[in-house]
C-alpha cells in the first residue's frame, strides 16, 4: 500500500497504554494474613478477577506432581474456586478435587491436605487475598484483573435447558469451572476450564483434564471442545451455552454436576472476539481479530488434535496475557503407567506440555493489533481463546 507507513513508536506506545484488563503474576506469602496483589495498568480500580495457580514454586521448569487451580470472583463478594491434583511416582494413582462456593484461592495439594486457601476482595488498583489457610510455599500464580461495568459468580447444577437470569444483565462473555461436584474427593483429578462471548452469535469452548484414581495403570486422557463450555466422557458430562439473555443466559446441561460461572459485561468502547484453531507447526501461531488493540487474551490448549475426542493422556494450558506480562498454568499426566508420572510448570510465557511432560510448544506472546503467539508446535493440536480489547 503505496504512502502508508506504521510508526512503531505509536504501535510502542499504544501496547504500554492503560485499559480496563490486565495480567500481575504473583508468589503465594508464606507469611499468611493478607497479600495484596495491585497493577498499574488498570484504566481505574478492578471489579472482578480469575486466578490460576498451580504448585510450582520455582517457575519455568516442570515439577513432580499436577496441580491445577482456578478461581474468579466480583466486587459483590461473590467467589468460587476449584482444583484437582495427581500424585507423581506412585504404584496406585492418587488424585484429589474440590471446589469452594466461598474462597476463589483454593488449593490441595495430592495427597489431598490443603496447601492454601483464601477469600478475595478487591482495593484500589488491585485485589487482596485474606488467607485462611496460610501457604505452606510460595506456589506461582496469576490474577487477571478487570475493570467491567457488570458481573457476577454463581452456579448451575441438574439437567436439561434451565434459564439463569440470576445476573441480572445480558453478559458480554462468561468463566465457568468444575471438577465434577463440590467438596473434596479423592479418586479422580478432574478439572474442566471453560469460556464463552457473544460474537456474532455465541461462542464457547474449553479444555477438560481427567487423571483416573485408585488404578494400578494410570488411565489419563483429554478432551477439547469448541462447541461446550464443558465437555467430559465424550459428552456425558457436557455444559453448552445456548443463548446470552437480557438477564443472563441459557444452558443446556447433561449430566447432574455443580458447576460454577463467572459473568462479564464490557465496559463502553471495550470488544471481545473468539477465536478457535490448531497451533502452528511451521512457525508463530496468528490469532487475527478485528477489534482496534487486543489489551488480553486467555488461550485454552491441550494434546488434542481432534476436537471432541477423548485424547489419552491427560494434558493442560491455561495462558493469561495482557501482552507485557504472560503467565500459564500447565499440567500433564502420562496414560497407561504402572507408575504414576504427573507433573506441573507456572511459565511466564505460552508454554503446552506433551502427554510425558515434554515440552509441545513455547513462546512469547505480543497483543496489539493481532495475538501471536511465539514458537513451533510439535503438532497441530488445538486452542480456544479469548480476546478482549477495544473496539
């Protein structure tokens, strides 16, 4: 295009700006009380937030044992938060889940002892964590912090079509979490991360990690969808949103389990898009969008090269980017072992385990007027993502 040029001090500039989301990885305090986790990037002061964290308290490297953790919560003090952890090196798999209706930190470790838990509330430019289980390390995390002008926490459970209208207004987009019911157990590692928006219709996906307990052989598999926010036991257990409604949205449920969701409304002059594909093996994976600036993007992926099927071997990425910081949540454990071989990674960048705790795929990931993100990946496996940004 003959005369047009891009100045790269505008493109710096606009990437280093302020918006209503932003990515503060932090460390757990093993001092216990409270633990404020604030941000600069914030246009104003956040109104809800998703944690993840898993166990690792080194970072960047693979760990024994999986752990993963997820919560979110709003300013109206509503919180939910679910784990699911796989003991590593032994002959019976070990494996323990649990979700709080209560606490978005919540975290047991695999051999089922709580490790940390805690409330969140949120302050100026941040949040703050009231641990009533202090840390027993200092385990790597992330908060996503958003500024929006509606949300909410709640739960669904039961079967068929049920209309939610318990938000109050039409969501923009929506979290959901579960690990198959509430409370703690202790025969599977089961835990399921879900998204959906309103793009031109709804859109939704998510990844769903299950690690069998109780076996002599571990018996480990994934499975990704594009089509549910939840999706387990090839489609038994299955959550699809079918509508987002004046005051709420519509779920079609199979399969009688607590689930809890998390529900976003945009503030003015704010976008969020969709995008679904495979990563690329020849080179950076692009995820075009048609907003203005992408200010964060979640990217869901596991070892799935078909969507919908059951993948052996149990394998989880959870990426959070606002574009200046990077921080996923990666777990794996290996199928048909006879003795267990689990482990786990907080990476500061894009970064995918193999189903044996290799490395799939790792890189950087830049926002702006595209998401990419860096580096190769062994195969074309799939991702779900959302961006969110300004129009």
């Amino acid at each position: 295009m003959s005369g047009f040029v891009i100045n790269p001090y505008a493109l710096a500039a606009a990437a280093a700006a302020t918006s209503n989301f932003a990515v503060e990885p932090f460390t757990a305090d093993t001092g216990g009380g409270t633990q404020d986790i604030t941000t600069t990037k914030l246009n104003g002061n956040p109104t809800a937030c998703l944690v993840v964290m898993t166990h690792d308290t080194a970072g960047d490297g693979v760990v024994a044992h999986a752990g993963i953790m997820t919560g979110f919560a709003s300013d109206a003090v509503s919180e939910y938060g679910v784990y699911g952890s796989s003991e590593d090196n032994v002959g019976t798999t070990d494996n323990h889940r649990g979700a709080s209706t209560t606490q978005t930190v919540y975290f047991l470790d695999h051999n089922g002892t709580t490790r940390c838990a805690g409330d969140v509330s949120f302050i100026t430019d941040g949040i703050r964590i009231t641990w009533t289980t202090t840390p027993t390390a200092a385990f790597k995390g992330a908060v996503v912090l958003m500024e929006l002008s509606d949300e909410w926490v709640g739960t669904t459970t039961g079967t068929g079509s049920q209309s939610v209208t318990s938000p109050g207004f039409q969501p923009d987009f929506m979290f959901t979490g579960y690990n198959y019911e509430p409370g703690t157990a202790s025969d599977w590692n089961l835990h399921c991360f879900g998204m959906a928006c309103e793009d031109s219709g709804v859109k939704q996906g998510s990844i769903n990690y299950a690690d069998d307990g109780n076996n002599a052989t571990s018996d480990t598999w994934s499975r990704t969808s594009d089509d549910h926010i939840s999706d387990y036991y090839n489609g038994s257990w299955s959550r699809t949103i079918t509508s987002f409604d004046v005051n709420g949205f519509t779920i079609s449920k199979s399969g009688n389990i607590t689930q809890g969701h998390f529900c976003g409304k945009l503030k003015a002059g704010d976008a969020v898009e969709w995008e679904s594909g495979t990563l690329s093996t020849v080179g950076n994976t692009t995820l075009s969008h048609t907003m203005t600036t992408s200010r964060l993007a979640i990217i869901l992926a596991q070892n799935a090269t078909s969507l919908e099927t059951d993948t052996a071997g149990a394998v989880y990425a959870i990426c959070v980017s606002d574009g200046t910081d990077t921080y996923t949540l990666c777990a794996f454990s290996e199928d048909a072992q006879a003795t267990a071989d689990t482990g786990g990674e907080s990476a500061n960048n894009f970064t995918l385990l193999t189903g044996t705790g290799g490395i799939q795929c790792e890189g950087a990931v830049t926002l702006g007027s595209e998401v990419v993100i860096g580096g190769t990946s062994g195969a074309a496996v799939h991702y779900v993502a959302l961006i969110l940004g300004e129009s």
